[in-house]
C-alpha cells in the first residue's frame, strides 16, 4: 500500500496536488487542529471522489513543541513501515517546523521527500539519501484540473442553472459577432450602457420571430429627451446604429425623419446588445481562451457547495470571468460603464473576496475596465495584488 505524509495547510491545492498525480493509497496529514476542523471534510470528500484515496487520516499536532510534534509524527510513521507499506513525505506548502521535523524524519528512516511548484506544475524530488522515490516506484494516475474542480476543492460549486444562455455559446459565428461589436462598443464606452439600456426598454422587436424593430423616430427622440444617461442625441444614437449596421450586426436599419426600423441578426445578438455590460466579458473571456486551458463567463460561485435553489437559501457571488491555466485560475471583474470612488473600492474588495474565497493564494485577480481607474483606485488595486487592464 501506498502511503503519503503530509503537513495540512490553508491551501487545498497543496493538500491536494499529490493525489491529483499519483495512485495513493492512504494520506496521513499532519497539522494543528484548528485547520483541521476546517478542511477535514472538505479535503476528505475530495480525495475519495475524483482520488480514489481510500482511506484518510488526520493526526493534530502541538504548536511550538517541535519534541512533541516528532513523537508524534514518528508514532505514525512506524506503524506504516511495521505494516510493509510505502511511505513518501510529501512537503508541499508545509510550515518552517514541520518542514524541519520531516527533513529529520526523512533521514532517519530514508524515505523520499518531495514538493510540488504548484504554479509550473512541476514535482521536485528531494531523494539524494534515499533508495526509491515516488516518481519511479508509484504508479501515475493524472486528476486534471477545471474550473468545476476548482471551486470544488474549495467547498464551493458552480451553479449552472443561473448561467444566462449567451454566456455559454461557443458557436464560430457568434464569436466573430462578439468581436465586430466589441469594436463599435469600445469607440463608444461613454454611450455603451445607455444605448443597451435604450434598446431594451424602448426598441423591442414587434415580431419575436425575426427580431424585427420599429418605431416611430419621435418616440425614439422622447425617450432619449427623457434619459438620465449621457445618450441624449439622436445623432449619437445614429453613429452606433450605423456603426453595428456596417458590420452585419443590425440588418435593414433605416432611419428618417418619421420611422425608425432595423432587425436584430439574430436572438443571441439581441441578447448581447441589451445586456450592455455582456460584451466586455465576451470579448474578454476571447482573449483568454486563446492563451488558457478553459474559460468561463458569468459564472455564479455557490459558497458552500450545495445548491439549495430555494430564494435567499443560496449565498452566491458572481465572477464576470473566470479562466484556467493549469493550476492557476484567474478570477476577472469587468465593468464597462464609469465608476464613481464607492463602486471603484466595491469592484476591488469584492473581486479580493470571491478570489480568496474560490482560488486561493495562487490565483490570479483581474479588473478589466472599459474607462480608466483614478490614480487612487489604480495604486489601491496594486496593493491588493489586482491587475487592471
């Protein structure tokens, strides 16, 4: 039997990593018992879901009591070997006093020692003094990682049933769409929501058939009149339509005096241009694709992991995108509109949040803005480890 020793740590992916490359056995974990409280169930399921671990300990140790702790650890220890199994230590992520007692430990009973670069996914092997080492002597067996697993390995859960549908198409044809309209959205950000908004509450196709528009121009001209946003002109309003006409996103647009008529291309379009804020994360999630192993749009993050789906039972966060790279999983904000100081620190603290909560200290933090961040919020993101793009 195949049995691995390791120190239990805050972050699941280092109590984790081992298992997700080889066929183990048994884990022993050693840690102190507030942390084992915590992640007890957490890492246990996990391991015996998508592991196949049979079968799980955790050992609590003393604080500050290194005697103690290699008594402790060495009781273990020697019933494993007395019982003829295959021992490997695994010091991934482990604390200065622990890394210590298995660096003793190791010596005295030669058994190999290894570590994990979790960001290069990269097993380091420690084993000068020893006879095998678990790269040659324990059989492979690859667990990879996704999004799903993830959040999973946090104690949360995606929770598919509230993705909206246009944040799940990966048809060709749309995503050339996504980039045609991105580009009129990004030369016209200061009208962007305002005119997502217009389209939504004014411009609403009268055949759900064919996605058809029209209106007379001086109802159009009223609403505009009547906005609190900065979309006031009828002219500005024109330059957008013209602009997603010429790029095949709006078909038969025509626009007079009198009339104003145009088609939706299709549902998904239609979809997209009302939910302003839909094609920065699009187009975002794009980008991210080419240069990741999946990425995910508008993904709505269940904090404990069960999916009650009964109002106000469900404490849930959205992640405007959330993309992975290996081990590494970028959690990214994206806000097309202009923020004011209170929504600027709102975006900051709860991206920090969601991305502590869900991936840890080695993912990454994003907030990608259609308008630029003060001095203030820009120096306060760099602070919080956040890039802003």
């Amino acid at each position: 039997m195949v049995v691995n020793f390791e120190f239990l740590g805050e972050e699941a992916i280092e109590n984790l990593i081992t298992c997700m490359n080889f066929k183990i056995d048994k884990l022993v974990y050693f840690g102190y018992q507030d942390t084992i409280d915590v992640q007890r169930d957490i890492t246990e399921n996990f391991l015996k879901k998508y592991c196949d671990v049979k079968n799980v300990m955790f050992v609590a140790l003393p604080h500050n009591n290194m005697q103690e702790i290699i008594k402790i650890m060495r009781s273990e220890i020697q019933k494993e070997i007395d019982n003829k199994n295959q021992i490997y230590f695994d010091i991934t992520g482990g604390e200065s006093l622990i890394l210590v007692a298995f660096g003793m430990l190791s010596m005295d009973y030669e058994t190999p020692m290894h570590m994990y670069d979790i960001e290069n996914d990269k097993l380091i092997e420690l084993d000068a003094n020893t006879k095998t080492n678990i790269s040659q002597n324990v059989e492979k067996r690859k667990v990879a990682m996704t999004l799903d697993l993830l959040v999973k390995m946090h104690g949360g859960k995606i929770n598919t049933n509230l993705k909206k549908d246009i944040k799940g198409i990966n048809d060709q044809d749309f995503m050339d769409d996504i980039e045609l309209i991105y580009q009129t959205a990004k030369n016209n950000w200061s009208y962007w929501n305002p005119f997502s908004d217009l389209l939504r509450s004014t411009m609403v196709p009268v055949n759900s058939s064919d996605f058809s528009v029209k209106k007379k121009t001086s109802t159009i001209i009223k609403a505009l009149s009547a906005s609190k946003s900065s979309l006031k002109s009828i002219k500005q309003l024109n330059k957008i339509v013209d602009e997603l006409a010429l790029k095949g996103i709006l078909l038969d647009v025509k626009h007079s005096e009198e009339n104003y008529s145009f088609r939706f291309k299709n549902k998904e379009i239609k979809e997209c241009l009302w939910e302003g804020g839909s094609i920065l994360e699009l187009h975002t999630c794009l980008k991210e694709s080419k240069i990741n192993n999946e990425c995910q749009v508008g993904v709505h993050l269940d904090w404990d992991g069960i999916i009650h789906g009964i109002p106000g039972q469900d404490v849930l966060n959205e992640i405007d995108v959330l993309s992975l790279n290996g081990n590494i999983p970028t959690f990214i904000s994206c806000k097309s509109g202009k923020m004011g100081s209170q929504q600027a620190l709102h975006a900051l603290y709860e991206l920090e949040t969601v991305t502590r909560r869900f991936g840890g200290k080695y993912a990454k933090k994003v907030l990608v803005t259609a308008k630029g961040l003060g001095n203030v919020y820009m120096e306060r993101a760099k602070e919080m480890g956040i890039e802003v793009r």
